[in-house]
C-alpha cells in the first residue's frame, strides 16, 4: 500500500485528470448510468488518497477531506426546489396556466408555436428544464392532434425554449446554480446580467424557427375553434393545493430576489419552503419525485473534480487558459464562451460547468474579481445554450425526442443537428455582442 499511495502522490495530477476523463468517456457513451460513473469515479478518488477520507489532520481540519469538495448550497438547492415543483405540479396549476396560454392564441398553429415557446422558456427560468418539458408536452400532443398537425415543430421549439429560459435565472439550470454558489452571484445578479440577453435570444430563436417551419404549420378554422375553445374548467385537481403552493413558490422566489438584503442563502429559502409544503404531504410519496439519480451524480462528481483541485490540476489548466490567452481578457472570455457551446452540446454540462467552476475560481485569485466577472457569465451562457446543439446536448432534449419518437414522430440526430447547430450558434453570436459591449469594449 505504501508503495501504491508513493505512485499516487507523484503523479497525481495525472491520475485525478485521468479519472477525470474515463469518467467523461463513459458519461458520453451512456451505456453506464452516469451516478454510477460518477459514485465509482469517487469512491476511487477517495479510495486512492486523491482527497482524504478522514476529517481531522494533526489535531486541526485537513482542508483535503472529501466533504470539503461537495457544494450543499448546489445539493440543498435542488433537492428543495424538485420538492416544491413536484407538490405544485400535483395541483394541476401549470396545465391550467399552459391551456389559457393557448386559448389566448384562438388556436392558430403560429401563434401555438410562439406560445408554447414562450411559456416554456418562461416556466424554465423557474424550474427545472425537465420539468417543465414533462409538464407542457401533454398539453404538445393534444393541441397538435386537435389541429392535425406534426407536433415536431412544437416539440423542437419547447426543447429549444427550455434550454434558452433556463439560463436566464439562477435556478433555471444547474450550471447556474453551480457558478452562483460558486462565485458568490445572487439570483438578482442573473436577472440583471442575463435576462435581457435571453429575452433577446429568444425572440431571434422564435423568428428562426417560424422560418424553418411555417410551412409545417396550416391548419383548417374548424380545428382551430377546438382548441380556442378548449375546456380548462377542470385542469386544477386540488385547489387548497394551488393555493397553498401557488403562494410558497412566490414567496421562495421573492426570497431568492431579496436576497442582498436579507442575506439568507438560496438554498435555505428553498428549504424553508419545500418544509413547509411537506408539513401538508406524505413526505415518502413526495421524496419519491426526487431525482435521486440527479443528485448523487452531483455528489460524485464534486469529488472526483476535487480530486483534480487538490492534486494543482484546476490550477494548471487555469495558468495554460492565461498563457494560451497572454492574460486579454477578451480573448479568455471568448474561448469559455464558444468552447463551453461546443463541448456542452456534445457532453453534459453539468460535468463540465463543475470542472470549469474551481479553475475560473483560480483565474480569480490570480487576475482580481473583475477580471473574472465577465467569464461567469460567458460560462453560463456558453454551457446553458449549447445544450441546443445536438439532441444529447441536454436532459430534456433526450426526454422529449425520446418521447416523440414513442408517440411515432421520431426526430434523427441529423434532423436536430440541422436546426440545433443554427439556433446554437445564433444565441452564441448574440451572446458574444452582450458580452462585448457589457463588459469588453
């Protein structure tokens, strides 16, 4: 064993990056669950001393030990937030909201397009994307059935919508709930940076699509006055429900908004709320609803990352981003925005926001906050958008083909290559203008 602990400290940046990247491969074939990649990669990361197991070194705290490495705020966010989703949706209340969304557009299959866009991308600033898109494609499929319409247009459009809205909030994505943990930026710090890109990004996403399918979208006036006059009378299954969920998950967000000046973390807001709704549940029904999988993926891979942060690897890549760069500004902020729309198109974002986080955190510690201000935000919209790339870019883009196909409209790889790579690289330019004259020029 000493011998074998010996090896590992000697070359140990080597092996925590190399776990690092089997864990990647492996999350990018998806023939493992990944919280099995991730829990293996860091019971080995563990197992190998890359981080300490213990929690005390010579009589004081070791800084090295694995706990240290695992953000709760990110963990009890989520955690409180899918419990809160989960209480509500069983009201019916965003069914409700979705069916007078589409009255209002008396059933013309555009303005279907812009409304069911627009609300998903709305609904995704709030919670998570994969909620969302279970919650709106029911609603997907009746209206195009009701119209006789192919619903990919719609489905695409929500997929698209989703990983667009959701970047516009702190909560709207787990990147960003990992960089606001992270770099110490408050939902209001989301709002103010990247709410008025996003809205921007989506508008010109809208436009884009209505062009690819306005040919798609013809319907008779009969079929449209079935929908404009659909029954929602009956949508709300519980009103007390509503009611009580309605108003707790205001106040959470309202508690996320003011939180410069009461100084209560995100994480404990949640919690508070998600308590609180639990108080009125069977909590086993309600905890079963909990991505379990989501979270102990997180859990691992935070410290298979920390692995690599106390080996000095995150410090390496951080020195070569400033050397590749020669420390401009500009150009490191580029470099993370279109490299991170590449990549996250390809492999999961998550992964790959949590190793960029710690070596955006020693850019900062070498370069001063403001310099690494603009690359927070450069990171979120980089890996929050390029989920639009391909269709493994993003959990609910996975959820919802999956679920086309299964409806017998399949949508190919190809087929969403061709409109992903167009919208990507729209919201990505867009992004670059923002980002230029917001804080570079």
């Amino acid at each position: 064993m000493e011998f074998l602990h010996n090896i590992v400290q000697a070359h140990c940046v080597g092996i925590s990056a190399g776990i690092l990247l089997v864990a990647y491969v492996f999350i990018a074939l998806e023939k493992i669950p990944k919280v099995t990649i991730a829990l293996l990669g860091a019971a080995i990361t563990i197992l190998l001393g890359l981080v300490s197991q213990t929690k005390t070194l010579d009589g004081g705290l070791d800084p090295h030990y694995f706990i240290n490495f695992v953000d709760f705020n990110v963990i009890f966010l989520l955690v409180s937030m899918m419990i809160i989703v989960s209480i509500a949706t069983r009201s019916g209340m965003f069914n409700w909201i979705a069916n007078q969304l589409l009255k209002l557009t008396k059933g013309h299959p555009v303005g279907v397009l812009i409304a069911l866009g627009a609300f998903t991308a709305f609904a995704s600033a709030f919670l998570d994307n994969v909620t969302t898109v279970i919650l709106i494609m029911p609603v997907t499929f009746f209206i195009a059935d009701k119209l006789d319409i192919n619903p990919v247009p719609y489905l695409m459009t929500e997929i698209f919508a989703s990983n667009i809205g959701g970047t516009a909030t702190l909560i709207g994505d787990p990147p960003n709930i990992i960089i606001g943990s992270a770099a110490g930026l408050s939902f209001m710090d989301f709002v103010n940076e990247l709410t008025p890109i996003i809205v921007v990004i989506m508008i010109a996403v809208l436009a884009i699509l209505w062009l690819f399918f306005k040919k798609d979208l013809h319907t008779t006036p009969e079929r449209m006055a079935e929908v404009a006059n659909l029954d929602n009378s009956k949508t709300i299954t519980d009103y007390p429900l509503m009611i009580r969920s309605g108003i707790v998950l205001v106040l959470v967000i309202l508690g996320f908004v003011l939180h410069d000046v009461t100084h209560i973390e995100t994480c404990v807001t949640a919690m508070l709320g998600a308590s609180f709704l639990l108080l009125f549940e069977k909590p086993k029904d309600i905890l079963s609803d909990v991505e379990w999988n989501t979270i102990f993926f997180f859990i691992g891979l935070f410290i298979i990352i920390g692995g690599l942060e106390a080996s000095g690897g995150i410090a390496l890549m951080a020195k070569w981003v400033l050397n590749v760069t020669e420390g401009s500004q500009a150009a490191t902020a580029m470099i993370i925005l279109w490299a991170s729309g590449f990549i996250s198109g390809v492999i999961d974002n998550i992964p790959y926001t949590a190793t960029m986080t710690p070596m955006l955190l020693e850019i900062r510690n070498v370069m001063g906050a403001d310099y690494t201000l603009p690359l927070w935000w450069c990171l979120s919209l980089g890996a929050c958008l390029g989920g639009n790339l391909t269709i493994i870019g993003a959990a609910a883009n996975v959820i919802v083909s999956e679920t086309s196909a299964h409806h017998g409209h399949p949508i190919s790889f190809m087929r969403f290559l061709k409109y992903g790579a167009v919208v990507m690289i729209t919201s990505l330019i867009l992004s670059t203008i923002y980002i230029w004259f917001r804080f570079l020029h």
